[in-house]
C-alpha cells in the first residue's frame, strides 16, 4: 500500500523530468530506461518513513548511521528519512507525512515520552506498524508493535554500583560524598531512567549528597555551562554524574577552566553514559572515571524486526540491546580497536 503511493510520486517526476528533456534528438533515450528498472525494483522493497530526534551528539549519529546501514535497498527496504532538530512538533509533522505516504512501516526515536497518543493513533488508524526506536513513549501499547532499545534504569543502577565499589576501594565508603547530575533532555527516557536508577543507589548510602542536578541537554557546550555554573556554587564536588558522554567532555572543560582536575588521578570523580569512542579517549587520557554502555546500534535489531513483522511473524513488545561498562582499570586501547562507534 505505502509503495503504491510512493511510486505514484516517484512516476509524476519522471513524467515531468521526460517533459523537460523533450528537446533531445530523436531515438535519445536519455534515462528513461534507468529510470523504468528502477521504478520496477522499488516495487519490491519495503517502505520505512524513520523520525530521528537529531544530530546532538555522538551517540545519536552512530545511532543514525547504523540505521541508514541496515534498512538499505540491497537489504530489500526504501528508506525515507527525516531529521526533526531537537523538536517534537518536527516529529510529529514527519509521521503524518508518512502516513500521507503509505508507508509500510513507522520508526520512531521519540524526543520525549509523552504528546504521541494522536499521531500514533492516526498511525493505528491507517494500519501503520509502528516501531519504538531508543527512548520510549508514555501512551496506550497498543498504539506502538514494540519497542527497541537500552534498559536506562538498569544503566542507572550499574553506575551506582561502580561507583560505591569504587569509593570502597579507595577506602572512601564511609565519606560524605558529594554530587553534581548533568542531566538530559528532561522529559526523555534516557534521562528519567539514568536518573531514576541512580537515585535508587544513592538511598542506600546516607553519606552521599545529591548538591543539585541541572540539565545539560545531551550537548557538549550545554554540559560545560552547566557544569561551569555547578563549580561557582560548590567548592567540594567529589563526582559528576553526566547522563551522556559529550555533556561530560563538556563537564571537563569546565573543570579543567575552573582551575581542578578530574578523572582517576583527579579531585573530581566524571562518570559517563554511552560509551562511544570519544569517551574511550578520554579515560585513556585520564579525563573520565568510567563509561557506562549505551548501544546505539539499533539498526540491525530494527531491520530483524521488520523482517519479521514483513513475513507475517510477531515480535516481543520490549527488546532490549546488550550493554557494559568500561572504566580505567581496563586495557582500554585494546577495547576500542573493536569498537564500532
């Protein structure tokens, strides 16, 4: 059905651009027999309208990269991307530009959880699938086929847990320590998980103390702001909690101007979130404690998911991806030779 529509579009502008090239000489082809092959080839794919929230850090290009790689033509689909800036209306426009499409199917990255239950419905209405990609959304589950992506209160809990291990084995459990949170999007499941999950660690320990969390909107030059402003209120921080890797590179410039040092040698302690390969080079170089895996290789998952689902199969409502930690007592150069992002 999606195609049908998409392949009208596609025909008008073949129509048009054989109308502007009508000067040729006669018995000049030109490409319309190109153009006919791959109009009879594009019958066959699978049409995928994908919404990603932007460009804002590492994370989400590696994130977009492994998606274009997965859903291409030779892998049987016509993917139609749109790129929404940071902004949920620019979402929410590009769904309902799919669903005027007819795509086949819907993949959602969503900016925040909450403001989807009317597009999705449409999306419902029209007999769209649609797949959940990173963060989620707070609507009723059956206006979504399943959602894939990272456990962030698991991340959460897994960056509480290093860190009390760590302060135990500095001989440091017993310490008033105090902590700053760079947060994310506020609104975004990444950011309600991360910090929900480390909330629950830091009950348990009495002698931690929460001074004040800020959101430093996932980006490097926010994170430094932020982070800036942290250090003028508080002279003692002993550890920030950055809820992605590029706010804690912006967390350490800001540390750094401020006249401190951090990292594992440092009077502050950075732990991170995602893992991508910036923030291997920053604990290689001392900046950054530990990094706590966020993978954004969601393509190959998502491209399994509409095989499946293309074939007439079902899929599990929640999928998460597989994840760890990384921190300076590792040997970190060998790791990221293996990386992929």
């Amino acid at each position: 059905m999606g195609r049908r529509i998409l392949l009208c579009g596609l025909t008008l502008f073949f129509l048009c651009a054989a109308g502007c090239s009508a000067g040729k000489k006669a018995g000049d082809s030109g490409n319309s027999d190109r153009e006919q092959s791959e109009l009879e080839a594009s019958e066959n794919l699978i049409v995928v309208g994908v919404s990603q929230i932007g460009a804002e850090s590492d994370w989400r290009n590696a994130c977009t990269k492994s998606i274009k790689t997965s859903l291409t033509r030779e892998n049987g689909f016509y993917l139609i991307f749109d790129d929404a800036q940071q902004k949920q209306e620019n979402q929410i426009k590009a769904v309902r530009n799919f669903i005027l499409q007819e795509v086949d199917y819907i993949v959602l990255c969503p900016i925040v959880e909450t403001g989807w239950d009317a597009v999705l419905q449409e999306a419902r209405d029209a007999g769209i699938p649609v797949v959940v990609a990173d963060r989620q959304v707070d609507v009723d589950e059956d206006l979504y086929t399943c959602w894939v992506g990272a456990d962030f209160r698991k991340e959460g809990e897994t960056a509480g847990g290093w860190l009390a291990e760590e302060l135990e084995r500095q001989g440091r459990e017993d310490e008033e320590i105090r902590l700053v949170t760079l947060q994310g999007t506020v609104g975004a499941s990444a950011q309600i998980g991360r910090t929900e999950g480390f909330a629950r660690v830091l009950k348990e320990h009495e002698n931690w103390k929460m001074l004040e969390m800020a959101s430093g909107d996932f980006t490097q030059a926010k994170g430094e702001e932020v982070m800036g402003e942290f250090l003028k209120k508080y002279d003692d921080i002993d550890v920030v909690i950055c809820e992605n890797d590029n706010m804690a590179f912006g967390a350490v410039d800001a540390i750094k101007a401020a006249g401190k040092t951090c990292g594992p040698s440092g009077e502050i302690m950075v732990l991170s979130f995602d893992a991508v390969s910036a923030a291997f080079e920053a604990m290689i170089d001392g900046d950054i404690n530990a990094a706590f895996e966020c993978n954004p290789l969601l393509g190959p998952k998502i491209r399994e998911i509409l095989d499946i689902l293309s074939s007439g199969g079902t899929v599990d409502k929640i999928q998460y991806m597989e994840e760890t930690y990384f921190d300076t007592s590792m040997d970190l150069e060998n790791i990221l030779k293996t990386r992929m992002y």
